[in-house]
C-alpha cells in the first residue's frame, strides 16, 4: 500500500543513460505505480556525497532508490566510486539509526519497466513497515 | 579558462517562467493543469504561469518566446512530456527569442505524472515536480559549448591496408595526415600476402591501388622506420614526437633483400615486402608533430607455433600457412608443376590444421611463456586455408590436400563458396575434438613420406585414421602486435584478448576511452582486408567528423571550480576518473602562490565525481550543481506549495 | 535380405534373354489391349513399359520369398540362385492372380479412354512395347541396362517413333530421362496424366494423393495429376509429405528385402490414412503395395476414367 | 513535407541501424542527408531485438539513442512509411522518387498521444510481437516508435469512427491517398538490410507451422524485457519449456532452400538466446543443433565456450525433419555423428529455428545497382572499398551487402559514410573547378 | 586404423558420380531416410570420401536397402546427390564383382 503522497515520499536518483528513460517507459506502457516517488534526473550519481543522503533524510524523504546504468555507466569507473560511496553512506546511516533499506542502489536500464515498478513497490513496502526516517530507532530504543 | 560566473547574480532575482502543457488531454485528463498554474505561482522566484493545449505547437512556443523576448522571464520551466521527446524544441525556441538555451528546465508531468497516476494525488505531483524544476531554473547559468581549436591533422600509425586507408580517406576529406610505419615498407601484411580471399584479387594490385595513391597525396607524409618516442595533449591538439632511424641490423633483412633483389624502384610493389617508399634512413632524426586526432593501425603479428607444435620446428616438413603462401607465389613465378614443389621435394600430399594458436581451451592447450592463452578465434584462418588448399588443387592436381578443422568458419560473402570450391578440388576434409587434436609423427611405415598423420575423425564416425604426408601446413591465427611502447605512453586500453579495447563494440565502435584516439583494423581484433578497410574507413570518419571544424566543441557540463572557496586540498583530484581532466595547479592568490584545482574541460566528462568529494563544494558541474538537487529535494519535500495533507 | 548379386545376375540374365525381367515372353504378359480397337499408326505411342502388366506376377512371387526372407533358408545357394528363376517362370503362368490380371488391365484401358476423350491421337503396337529395363539401373547393373536400353531405344526408333506416351513413373524416367543420358537417342516423352484434357464437374468427391517418389521428385510431375483434380472440382486432400516430399512407399526394396518394404509401406499408409479420405496412387508399385496393406486406394486413372463417360 | 522537389546531399535508404549510423556520421559532418524508411517507425530490426551479443546489452539502449539523435538531428530528415521507386542519376545528382505510403493518420497533426489506439474496438495480432501479443487496428508501432505517429490497418478497420471521434488534433484521416514526391541528393547510401528466410522450400520443417517451433526472431521478442508475455512460454499452450532447442543454418548453407551462404549471424543470436533462457527458464536443458559454430568475432568464441561451460548442449548435426508431438511436443530426427551414434529423434517442448538473412531489398526495377548470385548488393572492390557499388555515387551498407553483425554493420556504416562524403567532396571540388 | 586413399573419389568418377566429396557431412541424408538405419547412407559417403574401398565392399548388403526414392536428393544442403552416389557405389560393387 502506497502511503498518503505528502506522507512519505520516495526519491528516485536516475541516470539519464538508463533509469530515467525506463522511467519514461513505465509511462509509455501506462502501468501504474504509487505517486509518492520523484524521479531526479541525473548524470551519474556518482556527484552526490554521502550528506546528501543523510540530508534528505533529514528533510522527511523516507526512502531513496539509486537507479543507475551498473556496469554500463557511461562514465568508466563511476560506478565503482559510488558503490563505494554508498557503503559509507550504509555505515553512517547505522550510526544514525536510520535503517540502510531506505537507500538502495541499483540498476535500471531504458526498457526496464518491471524492475522499475517492482523496486518502487519494494521500497513502498519497506517504508509502510519502517514508518518515517528515524522512526526505526525508536522502535528498537 | 575564463570564470564567466564571477559576477553571477544573487539567485533569488531570476524570473522563472512556468509553462503547462494539456497535451490535449493526454496530461489534463488527470493532472488539473489550472490548479498546478494556481499553486505554480506561489513557487519562489516564478513571475509568470501560462499553459496551453499543445505546448510543443508553434503557437505554445510563442507564448515562451514573448515572454522572453520583453524580457518578462529569464528562466523557463516547461511541464509536459518526457524531456528527451521536446527540450531541444524548446531550448531552440528561446533560442530563437534571443535567449541562452542552457536557462531552460524541463518538468515531466506526462510520462511521469498523467500516465501513471490518477486523480488529485496526480495534480499535487505535478505541482511538486513543477516547484523542484523550478527550483533548479533559478540556479541555472547561461553557458556556452566549450570549444577548442583542433588541427586539421591526423597522425595515422601504422602502414598497412588499414593505415593505407584510413590515411588516404582522410586525406581525400582535406585533412593532413601523417602516416607512420615502423618497417620501411607499406602494405604490412598484406603485402606478405599472395591472393585475396574469396576474390582471389592479387595483393600487389590491393597495396598498389592504396599505396600509390598515398604516395601522390600532397596531403600525406609518409615516414617510414619511425616510431612514436613521446606524446601528449588531448583530443584536438596532440604532440608527437617520432624518431626515424635505420632499422636494427637483422630486422626487415628478408624484405630489403628482396627489394634490391627486384631491381624495382621505390614506390613500386615489391612481393612478399610490399612498397618502399623512400628507401632506408642513414641516421637518426626526430620529428615533433603537432596533431588533432590519432589512428592506430598497428596491426598484428601471425601466431609463432611453440617448437614441438604439431612438430613445428623438429620437422622441417612442418611450416605455417604464410611460409606456405609465400613458397607458393614464389613457386608461380618460375612456372608449376603437376606436383607441388618445395625446394626440389614433390610434395605428393598436405595436410593443413586449423586453429593452431587460435581457440585454445583452457586446460586442454598449453600457455605461452607470459601464461596467455589465445581463446578467440583469428576469424580469418579458416577461409585463407581453405583458399590456398583449392589453390593446391588446382594448380598442382598431383598434390593431395587433407584439412583437419574443429568449426569450418566460412562465415563471409564469398567464403562459403571458397568451403564448397575446396571440397569441389577434392580437398578430403578430417573434423577433430579440440581434446583430440591430430597426431603428427615421423613415418615409420611403408613409402617414402617423412611424416605421419593420424586423427579420431568425428566425420567418419570417431574412426581412427591414418595418413601418410609429406607437408603439413599449420593455419596460424592473430595476435595482437607488439605495441607495449605505445600502450604504455598513451595509457591505451588493452583487452583480456590483448588487443586494443573499443569503448562499445556498437555505439563507439572505432573510439577508445580516450577522446581522439581511433582505431583501425587488426590491432582491435582479427579481420579480413575487407573488414580491416571498413574499420579505417570508420575511423576516418570519426577523425574527420571531429577534426572537420578545425575546433572541437565540446560539452559545457563539465566541472567547474569556485576559487573563492577551493583550499587546494587535492580531493577533487584523486577522486577524477579521467586522467589529466583535473590537476593542481600553482596560483597566485591575494599575492600567495597557492595550488588550487583547475579543470581541464577538453577532458572532464562531467560525471561529479569530484563534487561529491570536495569538503568545500568549491567544485561542481555546470547546469547539474548540488545546490540546484538540494533545492529541488527542499520543493519536493516542502509544505508551502501545498498544504499539508493529514492522513 | 537376399544378397543383390544373385538377383541382378537373375535379371540381367532373363531381360537379356527374354526383354523381360521374369524371364517370361512379353507376348504371354502384355495382353490387355486384346479387344480393344487401338489404331497401330497416330501422333503418339502409347508405351506401358509393361509394369502394370507384370504386377500381378510380382505380387505373387513376393508372398513366395517373404516366406524365406530373414531365415537360415534365404542363405541358401539354390533359394538364391535358382529359386527366383524358378518361381517366377513358373509363376507368371501359374500364381498371377486372374482378378489382379484383370484389374491391370482395367488400369490400362482407363488411361487409354481418359486419353481418348481428350482427343490424344494416340496408337499402340505391342510388338513395341518392351519393358524399360529400369530395375536394372536401380540395382546398378548399368551395363545390362544400357545394353537392353540400346535395344529398346534402337527398336523404337527404327520403327521412326518419336512422340510417346507413358503410363508409370519408373518408365517414364527411364525414357525421358536414361534413355537420352545413356543411348544418346531422345524421344518426345509425356506421361498420361498430361494430356489429360476435357471437363468434368465434380462438387463432392474427396481424394488423398500419394505421389510416386519419381513424379515428385525426379520428374516434378505432382502439380498436373492436382490440376485436372482441381479442374474437375475434386478436393485434393494432401499429407505433409507429398509432392517433391513425398515420402517412399517402400515398393523399390520389394526384390531385396520385403519386410523392408512392409516397414516402410506401413509408416506411409500410417500418415495417408489420416486424411481419411479414399487414396489414388500412380504408380504400379505404390498401388500394389497399397494394395497389400488392404488401403482404400485405386489408380488415378481408373478414378478419373469414371469422368470420361 | 511538400510535393515539391526536395534537395540534400545524400540519401539513406533504410532506417535500420546501418541507414541511422550512415546517416549520423553524415550529419555530423554537415551534409544534409534523408532517410527513407518503408516502415512506419526508423529502427530497423535490431530495435525489435531482446539483447545483442556479445556484450549482452539491451538493443533498445543501443537502438534508442540512434533514432533519437537521427529524429532530432538538424540535418537528417526521415521520411518513415515511404518506398523508394526509382534512383535515376543526371550529372552529378541522383533523383529519387518515393511513394509515401497512407497512414490514414496525419503525420503533421498526430501528437503520438495513443487516444485513438486505447478506443480502437479491433484487435489484431501484432507483428511486432512476433504475432504474440495483440495490437489494434489504428496504433503507434510499437512503443518506442519513431515518430510517435499512429497509422491505421485499412485491412482491419471496421471504420467505427471511434478513434476519429477521440482524436485531440484530428488528425485521423480516412481519404488519406499514397503521396508520391521526389528527392535529390548527390549521393546515395543503401542500407536495406534483411529480411528472414522464407520456409517456403524446406516443407521438412513443417513450413514453420508447427504451432511450438517459433523464428529466432519470435524467441527475441519472448526474451524482450517489453515483450508480449514477459516471461518465455510456448505458444500452443502457454506451458514454461522444460526443455528448447535451436536449429541452426535452417535459412542458411543449404542449397535445397536456394541459399548456399552463411547468414553469419545466427550461430550467436542462438547462443546468445540460449544464455538468456537459462537465465529466463533456469531450470530448462537447451539444445543447438549445428553444423559448425562459427563464433568468429572479437569476444564470440569466449562467448560459445562460456555457454558450454553453462550448459547449453551443442549437438553437431543438421536437423533432418520437424514433426509435432504428443501433447505440444516437438519431434526432431537427425543424425549423431559419433560411433555410437545414428539417426535419433528428440523431442522438445520448444523448438526455435535459426533462420538466416535474404536480401531486403531487390534494386532491379528501381535503378542500375546491380547484385550478386546471393541477390545481395554488388560491391566492386569488396577488399579495400567494401561500400562501393557499380554504381557511381551509391554507396552500400551493412546486411544489404550481405548477412552481417551489428558491430560490423556498424563499422561498415561508417566506412560508407566515410565513402559518400569523399565522394561528396570530390563532387564539389570539380564542380568548383 | 584406416587409411585414407584421396585417390578413390576419382574411380567413382567411372561410375558417373562426381559429387563424392561434395557432401559436407551434416548427417540430413541419413535423417531423411526412410530407411533410417544408423549412419545409412552417410556413412557410405563417408567412406568413398575416405575412399575406404573394403568398408564399402564388406557392407555392401546397405547400399541395396537405399529405395533410390530421392528425399536425399531432394533435402541435400549442398545438391551432394547421396542417392546417386549410392547408385554409383552399387554399380563400383557390381564392377568389382564382375571382376573378380
């Protein structure tokens, strides 16, 4: 069950080699998915530090998907310096007492419609069981 | 580079202008484009919200360039489809109105919103994403593509077919070329050749046809004996350095033999050595060569059997498909015999062996000294085999040709035809395991034949066979060429295969990751002339697409430094996955020499490595910055635009 | 299995001696046209090759060497040698069924009315008629069969034939086809069924094709036979592998080895009676062995003789 | 898009990915160049493709950005759903009559928005999905399409007035006539490419109407992550294969069906399906049946022994006969080669034949180009300029010179434009003089 | 241990088969046959191929199964004729009959 649309919201960092336009694809296939996820456009994600992570989820968004091209990235050797990054990012949200479900990092290609709509549901279900950012803690506090 | 930015304006004074798109009804069937007009108006930094039915007509697009054009706004946000589908419309039509195309921002509320979501939860995200878009506009920065000067030259290395070719395109097109080859011959291997397949064209007319128009080519110069000693830049101003000495005391010895030999002149097609275009150097020079673009024609080497391959090396009976092709051109100029002759031995019966050196399977072949093992297929081997074995048949009927294969790979036009020709002169073909491959042993039987060949045929039902022969020829495959100076001053990529790595076999076919660097022909990976010659052709489109201008335009996204806040700590530096694209440099600050980062945007690719690692966010790329994602991250998330919903 | 070189010395001694594979005169064989008025000069020849005649007989002797095929007797020097000789003398005047001599030539006068009726100026002399000698080259005695192929072909054309109509595949192929490659003495060869030209309409019968492997794939015959079909509204109901794919009816293998033929004969039959339809054959061979297997079939021509009224 | 004469330096013809890349690298270097495409949508048939070997990326990726880049190209046009009739050449100019082919849709008017599509009361099977999946009688394609413009099937039309009635823009047009219109350019590119062996001659094989042995092509669209089912099951009865095979060279290398060539790709396409299944049905045994593997380019033959290493079993043997079996099943006889071998029969949930390539486009009636004994395009100097044709000026690219890859139709794309553009500039320079 | 006698592919040419070394071994024709019984007739190409001379004279009882019906022919990738060059191998065995 998708949460109220102000409620808990989703971001989507996409690149626009591959995500984004399996994003569009989504659209073009008319399927449906819950409307709490924004979709960023983006080069590689691989420009993000790791505070912006923790930023948002700061600023109340309850869960962030990385969609990138993998092992495709344009950009040679990107993608490893993110996988790396988002490693920390996994060790500082521990230290935060934020769960590391909510930020995932994976692959989504141009005509990559299911496994859009099936990272979204994944990270709706996730968040409808983990309730807002910071909430996991005082849950296990 | 110059910062164009120093003076940028305080954000908060740029006017956005917000433009909706109904797409008749594709949009405004679920997302209530006036309430997204209504709640567009409260977004900071907006000055004017129109919509239409069709943004992308020409009517909508007027309503842009009015705005701009009375200078209403400065930035522009449209919300409608998908951005790939009509940015470039509408960044052409502020264009048009006189304003930068890089202020324009584009929200995706069609693909995104109205083909995905229903009802008010519709129009609140189309709102939502229209207030980040915005948010983004306001960051935004008039840029201009970058652009370098480039030489309208290209230094080709390499003088074979593919060097021949790719040169004398270019050259056609009206760039300058410099042709390099290490050997003081043209025409590489191919001139080592004797017949084409499948056209059974003779190489001397293939490498005079090129050649020769080479050598008249006012556009080229032709170094011969020269490597490359020294090289740097980037993609559109690249120095080489060459160094043209005579070669060493026992190299190319074979070939200038046969030129004096021949008694023929330079420029003319000498057999089995190929075209000379100048003789050989007395001394060492140096040349330094300023260049736009460079193509590596650098080619390959033909498999070297190990000693005791297939008895190669123990018996003298025992040679390689070029030591073959070469006894037989040279047979044909003193007239053939029913028999095939070698050295004054008839040769009654041949058996030729396919994928030695090729195809190897680990745990079954052994690997060379460095631990390699060559697992690709040479591609060529199959049908050049196949041609010299019918070549035997038809010329010397007396001669038996026996051909043990794994896969017969007549994979081309004209090349299934030359399988077919084979088993028309009566070449008796023999189909081995790669376990199992055919034995070669001195001849002990009966008869006068030196060698012996057995071999469990899978054809004849996994029968062991047996065959007496007086020649056995090894079909050799490819391997890349000794080029390891090159690959190490160019920082070339190399595959697991050794040979020279494209960035994508089909979108970057002839590029490599570094920019201005091509490749042509069988340094890439094994091909016939013909493949070898579309690759150079393909290369000399790429160099001449780039170099075409005479200036390189590049990307304007591409990383930028904030000198009022870098403190030269070098982050930036070590995180930057292109080599040379960011350094640091000396400076002098306030009257202190300080290192502070610089970017060198003929390099950068833009990716944001760096940013992400700048503990000043002194760095970012241009019309991307963090700032422009955290403020689109505070719309999404904020209540002002819309009111809290309590759920 | 019996051992091919008694057989094609068997043959190659009778067709040289007698013309006729079973050591028999062909004037004791060939007797159909008795009684019927065949002018003896016209346009063509009618030339049977007498293997529609010779059916009846080599039903009979093949249900004699079943018997022995595959047991210690078919090693036997005698069976080999002598038996065939003997049996098959013997059996043209004692085994030949009468009912089958006479379906035979009800076949062959089918195709004469059917030919009649399209006006074919058509005439017969079966003084000239000789067996085409083609069991020899499939065997592979092509000596004896170019020596008998020379006498017939010398035979035909001394007596200044030059247009024939045939009535088989098998002898079609050896006239139109053998004769030219291996006497050098061509003739203007058609088979019956080509010239095959008048109306009839037929709005309910339904007719499975089994081609002969000869006229689907030597001779690319198998569209014609359809095409009058089609002509006269008779729905061709067809197996998968029929036309140039047909498949053998096992009948060729019937001197060598019968239970072959069987085998072969049944997974035919099999996919034929599929369609479920009555089944027309072409051939002498096919229609026998069809025959055998109790098949609701008879020839194209006396099917479509019906329609020459 | 006038009637009028309309002018460019060179022509493509064909949208496919060898036309796109010509055209690209044309554009790139200024000239004005036009495609025309006979289909309603720029592509070709690698944009129908599931992924490509050997890199295994998705071909819609590759695909994609091609079209997008020709679409929005200043100085490509693409005129889709147009038949070249005629190349005539005058000089230095080659003139090209093209007969637009009826939408019923206006192309000018359509905005791609697919209400027409979603109200269309018909449904047809859709070619695009191998005839799988179904389509409606006025549609887009397929959806990543290029242009985003609908057409509508007369033949299947009940002429409801439905999708007229919807249309935002209307742009639905029922009178809608072929439109003929010329073109001239100084240089010609043919990038025709293929199309697959007819199974007309090989009635062995069931005339490809055995409802469980589907083309390589059907088998890219059940791997297609946009393809009709989303899962790979077989036809008749929707059951997941236990077990699938491959028969290779069954369009190629045999001369009973008239083609004696190699078709070159399908040894790969197959592997290359086998690799997918066992990642899409992992629990299904796959099979290929072949004669030789011809696995030559760079990364293929690593490729091949890595799918043996996974487990495809590749039997030497060509495929004699195709019969259908009990219960869906498909019947295969051929013969094992080794000593223990003979003929055997094995049977399939699935079968897939590896159908090669025959020539796109016949140039016969449209200009003097001429072709080899293969109907392929002639090239004159195949060895060191493998775009020539015999005809001055027409240059020649990818499959329509013969069966090819996508990396080499690629690089060979190149090399024509790379060929049309000196031919170009020479053209120029003594016009100059 | 056979050997091979390249030589035995011009002998057939007596017997009016020249498609010997035509056949590329792809197993169509023993898979077609109606008879289908092992490698037949491949395996007797095979063997002229390899002009394995006493392989086809110890097995010669085959080469009279063969039915002369032409599917082979017919279904031949490479127009190799395999009927007809079991037919010329009929008529080698006969030759070599006759002559001893």
């Amino acid at each position: 069950m998708a949460l109220q649309e102000n409620q808990a919201k989703i971001l989507i960092l996409a690149t626009e080699d591959c995500a984004y336009p399996g994003a569009n694809a989504v659209g073009q296939a008319h399927m449906s998915y819950p409307e709490n996820t924004y979709v960023l456009r983006v080069r590689a994600p691989v420009m993000f530090p790791e505070h912006f992570y923790l930023d948002c989820f700061k600023k109340g968004i309850y869960g962030i998907i990385i969609m990138s091209c993998g092992v495709e990235c344009p950009y040679e050797g990107a993608y490893q310096a993110l996988a790396a990054r988002v490693d920390k990012v996994y060790a500082m949200m521990r230290e935060e007492g934020l769960d590391p479900r909510r930020l995932r990092l994976t692959g989504v290609c141009t005509v990559c419609t299911k496994a859009f709509v099936k990272e979204v549901n994944q990270m709706n279900q996730l968040i409808s069981e983990l309730g807002p950012p910071g909430a996991e803690s005082k849950k296990a506090a | 580079m110059a910062d164009d930015n120093k003076d940028k304006k305080a954000t908060s004074e740029q006017k956005v202008g917000v433009y909706v798109c109904h797409c008749g009804g594709n949009i405004s069937d679920h997302v209530a484009v006036e309430e997204v007009c209504k709640n567009a108006e409260k977004i900071p930094g907006v000055v004017k919200v129109q919509n239409d039915v069709f943004m992308c007509s020409d009517p909508g697009q007027e309503l842009i360039m009015e705005d701009i054009k009375n200078g209403t706004v400065d930035r522009v946000v449209v919300a409608s489809c998908a951005p790939d589908l009509h940015s470039s419309t509408f960044r052409n039509a502020i264009q048009r109105a006189g304003g930068n195309p890089y202020i324009y921002e584009h929200a995706n509320i069609r693909e995104q919103v109205s083909w995905v979501h229903h009802g008010d939860q519709a129009t609140n995200k189309a709102t939502r994403l229209v207030a980040a878009a915005a948010a983004k506009a306001r960051e935004l920065q008039p840029l201009e593509p970058f652009k370098v000067d480039a030489k309208r030259h290209v230094t080709v290395i390499g003088g074979g077919i593919a060097g021949l070719k790719s040169a004398l395109d270019l050259a056609r097109k009206g760039l300058d070329v410099a042709l390099i080859d290490k050997s003081p011959f043209l025409g590489g291997w191919t001139a080592k050749w004797d017949r084409a397949f499948p056209t059974d064209d003779p190489v001397s007319e293939l490498v005079t046809a090129l050649a020769g128009e080479v050598l008249n080519s006012e556009k080229i110069t032709v170094y011969t004996c020269s490597r490359i000693t020294a090289f740097e830049g980037f993609i559109g101003n690249f120095k080489l350095t060459l160094t043209q000495a005579p070669p060493e005391s026992d190299a190319y010895e074979d070939e200038i033999k046969r030129l004096s030999d021949s008694g023929k002149g330079f420029g003319e097609f000498v057999p089995l050595a190929g075209i000379c275009p100048a003789g050989i150097p007395e001394t060492t020079t140096t040349h330094d060569i300023e260049t736009g673009a460079i193509v590596l024609a650098t080619g390959f080497l033909p498999y070297a059997p190990r000693y005791g391959e297939y008895r190669y090396g123990e018996s003298k009976e025992v040679i390689t498909l070029p030591e073959l092709i070469r006894i037989m051109a040279e047979n044909r100029q003193k007239g053939v015999g029913d028999t095939l002759e070698i050295n004054d031995r008839k040769i009654r019966s041949v058996a030729m062996i396919h994928c030695v050196g090729s195809r190897q399977i680990p745990g079954i072949h052994e690997p060379d000294a460095k631990g390699n093992l060559n697992e690709y297929c040479s591609r060529t081997c199959c049908s050049a085999t196949l041609h010299a074995a019918s070549m035997i048949r038809n010329n010397h009927p007396k001669t038996r040709v026996f051909d043990f294969y794994r896969d017969i790979r007549t994979y081309g036009r004209g090349q299934e035809e030359l399988y077919e020709e084979a088993s028309d002169s009566k070449v008796v073909f023999f189909r081995f395991e790669a376990d199992a491959p055919p034995e070669v042993t001195r001849n002990t039987g009966s008869g006068d034949f030196p060698l012996n060949i057995k071999v469990k045929d899978t054809l004849t039902f996994d029968e062991e066979l047996e065959m007496p022969v007086d020649l056995v020829v090894l079909a050799v495959g490819m391997e890349p060429g000794n080029i390891s100076d090159l690959v190490e001053m160019m920082k070339l990529p190399v595959g697991v295969d050794g040979f020279l790595q494209e960035v994508h076999p089909k979108l970057r076919p002839v590029e490599i990751a570094q920019s201005g660097v091509l490749l042509a022909g069988t340094c890439q990976a094994p091909f016939d002339m013909g493949e070898t010659c579309s690759a150079a052709s393909g290369a000399a489109a790429k160099a001449s697409a780039i170099l075409g201008k005479g200036y390189v335009e590049l990307d304007p996204f591409v990383a930028e430094v904030d000198l009022n806040k870098c403190l030269g700590t070098g982050t930036c530096v070590n995180a930057c996955i292109v080599e040379g694209a960011l350094s640091l440099v000396e400076m002098d600050v306030d009257g202190e020499k300080v290192k502070r980062a610089q970017v060198n945007p003929a390099l950068c690719t833009g990716c944001g490595a760096c940013v992400a690692v700048c503990p000043e966010n002194a760095i970012n790329v241009k019309g991307w910055t963090l700032k422009q994602y955290e403020d689109m991250v505070d719309m999404i998330v904020s209540d002002r635009i819309l009111p809290s919903q309590t759920a | 299995m019996y051992n091919p070189k008694y057989i094609i010395d068997v043959l190659a001694d009778n067709i040289r001696k007698t013309r006729n594979p079973f050591g028999a005169g062909n004037g004791t064989v060939n007797k159909w046209w008795k009684g019927s008025d065949l002018p003896s000069n016209g346009d063509a020849m009618l030339f049977t090759g007498l293997m529609y005649q010779l059916m009846p007989f080599i039903k009979k002797t093949t249900v004699q060497i079943e018997r022995f095929e595959d047991t210690k007797m078919a090693d036997y020097v005698w069976l080999q040698k002598y038996v065939p000789k003997l049996m098959v003398k013997l059996g043209y005047i004692f085994m030949a069924d009468k009912k089958d001599k006479k379906a035979s030539n009800h076949i062959l006068k089918s195709m004469v009315k059917l030919l009649v009726k399209s006006n074919v100026n058509l005439f017969y002399r079966p003084k000239l008629d000789y067996y085409s000698g083609i069991l020899l080259y499939d065997l592979g005695d092509n000596e004896g069969f170019i020596e008998h192929a020379e006498f017939v072909a010398n035979k035909l054309k001394e007596n200044g034939i030059k247009k024939i109509i045939t009535v088989d595949p098998h002898t079609t192929y050896a006239l139109k086809v053998l004769y030219p490659k291996y006497t050098g003495i061509e003739f203007d060869v058609k088979t019956y069924f080509e010239l095959i030209d008048f109306e009839a309409r037929d709005g309910n019968s339904q007719v499975t094709l089994h081609d002969p492997c000869f006229y689907g794939r030597y001779l690319e015959l198998s569209d014609k036979p359809r095409k009058i079909l089609d002509r006269f509204g008779i729905d061709h109901v067809d197996v998968r592998n029929s036309g140039k794919f047909t498949h053998c009816c096992g009948g060729p293998a019937e001197s060598i080895s019968p239970s072959l033929t069987k085998e072969i004969l049944s997974k035919r039959y099999g996919s034929l009676q599929e369609t479920g339809k009555p089944i027309l054959a072409m051939c002498p061979v096919c229609l026998g062995n069809l025959q055998k297997i109790d098949a609701d079939v008879e020839d194209l021509s006396v099917f479509l003789a019906q329609y020459a009224n | 898009m006038s009637t009028e004469k309309i002018e460019f330096d060179a022509l493509v013809v064909g949208g496919g990915i060898a036309g796109l890349q010509a055209a690209l690298d044309l554009a790139d270097q200024d000239f004005k160049v036009a495609i025309v495409e006979k289909d309603a949508s720029i592509g070709g048939k690698m944009i129908r493709l599931s992924k490509v070997f050997p890199t295994l990326d998705c071909a819609s990726c590759i695909t994609t950005p091609k079209m997008s880049a020709a679409a929005h190209h200043p100085n490509v046009t693409s005129f889709t759903y147009c038949e070249l009739q005629t190349l005539k050449k005058t000089g230095g100019e080659i003139t090209a009559r093209v007969t637009q082919k009826p939408r019923f849709v206006d192309e000018i008017k359509c905005i791609g928005c697919r209400q027409c599509e979603y109200n269309c009361p018909v449904y047809v099977p859709d070619e695009e999905q191998g005839g799988f999946a179904a389509r409606k009688a006025i549609y887009i394609p397929f959806s990543n399409a290029i242009p985003q413009v609908a057409l509508m099937d007369v033949e299947n039309c009940t002429l409801c007035g439905k999708c007229a009635k919807v249309c935002p823009t209307q742009a639905v047009d029922y009178f809608q006539k072929p439109r003929d219109f010329t073109l001239t350019a100084k240089t010609v590119v043919i990038a025709t490419g293929f199309e697959l062996t007819p199974l007309r001659d090989k009635q062995q094989y069931g005339y490809g109407e055995i409802e469980n042995v589907i083309t390589a092509l059907q088998m890219e669209r059940l791997l297609a992550p946009h393809g009709p089912y989303n899962r790979v099951i077989r036809p008749s009865d929707g059951m997941e294969p236990d077990s699938i095979a491959f028969i290779q060279c069954a369009g190629s290398r045999d001369k009973s069906m008239g083609v004696s060539y190699c078709s070159r790709v399908c040894c790969m396409y197959a592997i290359k399906q086998a690799m997918l299944l066992s990642g899409a049905v992992p629990m299904a045994d796959i099979a290929i049946y072949y004669m030789d593997i011809r696995a030559f380019g760079k990364g293929y033959e690593q490729f091949f022994q890595n799918a043996k290493a996974m487990g495809v079993e590749f039997i030497k043997g060509k495929v004699a006969t195709i019969d259908p079996g009990e219960n869906g099943t498909v019947k295969l006889q051929y013969e094992v080669q080794g000593a223990q071998g003979g003929v055997t029969t094995a049977e399939h949930d699935l079968v897939v034949l590896s159908l090669g390539m025959v020539a796109g486009w016949n140039p016969e009636n449209a200009c003097s180009v001429g072709t080899g004994s293969d109907a392929f395009i002639k090239t004159i100097q195949p060895k060191i300029a493998p775009t020539l044709t015999d005809m001055e000026g027409v240059f020649v690219a990818g499959v329509a010179a013969g069966p090819k890859d996508i990396v080499d139709t690629i690089v060979e794309a190149g090399a024509a434009a790379m060929e049309a553009s000196n031919y170009l500039t020479r053209l120029t320079r003594k016009l100059a003089a | 241990m056979t050997q091979v006698y390249p030589e035995f592919a011009d002998e057939l040419e007596g017997f009016g088969v020249n498609t010997t070394m035509d056949c590329f071994n792809c197993g169509t024709c023993a898979a077609i046959c109606p008879l289908i019984y092992e490698h037949f007739p491949r395996k007797m190409i095979r063997y002229a191929q390899i002009g394995a001379k006493d392989r086809i004279l110890e097995n010669y009882e085959d080469l009279w199964r063969c039915l002369h019906c032409g599917l082979c022919i017919q279904t031949c990738p490479r127009e190799a004729d395999p009927g007809d060059l079991i037919l010329g191998l009929r008529r080698f065995v006969v030759d070599h009959w006759r002559r001893t």
